[in-house]
C-alpha cells in the first residue's frame, strides 16, 4: 500500500482564535503517535504571519487513514480526491470543535 500525506493550511480570523486552535491541534499531536498507521501528524505555525498555520499527517496507507476516520466518526473522503494539493481553512471563533476532537 501506499503512504498517503495530507497538508491543511489554516489562516485564522485573528490571534486568539489562532492560538487556541494550534493548541487545541498540538494536544491531539501528543495523541496521534499512539494511533496506528499515523507516522507523523504536525502542526506548523508561520514565524511572520502568526494567524497562519499547517497541518501535516502522514499516514501508512489510505487505509489505515480511513480507520482512523471511521474510529472518531468521520466520513472518510472519497478515493478521488487528490492528496497532491493543498487547502486553506478560515477558522472562525466557535468552529474549532467540529475540527479538532
């Protein structure tokens, strides 16, 4: 199988939203080494824009992405959608928990 790796880039609406997020995202870090098939699952915060910030998963397969997805409820995404290319995210305060459990 192959390795999948997903890159999310985040830009919040402002610095405490910012903060709280990347927190929020640094304890499930500490949780996902535990997590089967996970091999790195970072956030990265910009140096010079503080509201900017990525995460980056990397993952043993497609497969063990889509039980890790399964196992917290998710829907995982269909096997058409390119993993080569990444996102922005406007996070807005009081949507952080639909991102992060």
């Amino acid at each position: 199988m192959k390795e999948i790796r997903i890159l999310v880039q985040f830009a919040a609406e402002n610095l405490a939203v910012a903060d709280n997020h990347v927190a929020q995202l640094e304890t499930t870090c500490s949780r996902m080494s535990h997590t089967p098939g996970c091999l790195q699952f970072e956030v990265f915060r910009s140096a010079t824009q503080r509201r900017r910030y990525a995460l980056i998963e990397h993952w043993a397969s497609q497969t063990a992405h889509e039980a890790f997805q399964l196992a917290r409820g998710a829907r995982p995404e269909p096997p058409a959608v390119s993993r080569s290319s990444a996102s922005t995210t406007t996070i807005k305060p009081g949507s952080l928990d639909r991102l992060v459990s």
